[in-house]
C-alpha cells in the first residue's frame, strides 16, 4: 500500500465523516425542534451566517487563497478553540 492509496482511503474517510455530520446535525435539530426550544431569531441568523459563509468561503477556496492558506487558517481557528475550551475547563 503506497502514499497514493493510503490518500486515497483518507480523502474517502474524511468525505464519508463529512456527509454523516449532515444527518446528525439535522437529527439533533428535529430534537429541539420537537421540544420546542429553539429560538426563531438564532435559528434565522445561524441560517443566514451560514449560508453566507458557505459562499464567501466557496469563493475564497476557488478564487484567493492558497491550499498553504487555507491549513494555516483552519490550524490558527482551531487552536483558538482549543484555547478558549482550555480556558473553560480551568475557571
């Protein structure tokens, strides 16, 4: 088993991964819509963030920035929550 197939099985993964959040994030979304506790208003602007962040980071992947760019900025974002969860769990 080469680096070329090894990519390949992780590429597959990382997609399989990405295509199940959508299921369960809408099957946590039915919960608490079922309950009743979700707020219009948050659910309006997490819509609308949402879907402006989804064309605007389509546009910046195809179009500005860099495959170098785009690792650094996901590493730099997810240190910061790493941080701030550090941060949570020791105040």
């Amino acid at each position: 088993m080469g680096i070329g197939t090894l990519r390949a099985i992780l590429t597959k993964a990382s997609a399989t991964t990405s295509f199940i959040i959508i299921f369960s994030s809408f099957s946590g979304f039915l919960g608490h819509a079922t309950v009743g506790t979700i707020s219009a208003q948050l659910l309006g602007f997490t819509a609308v963030g949402s879907a402006l962040g989804a064309v605007i980071g389509a546009w910046l992947m195809t179009e500005k920035l860099k495959r170098e760019h785009v690792k650094l900025i996901i590493g730099v974002v997810l240190l910061g929550i790493a941080a701030k969860m550090i941060w949570n769990l020791l105040s």
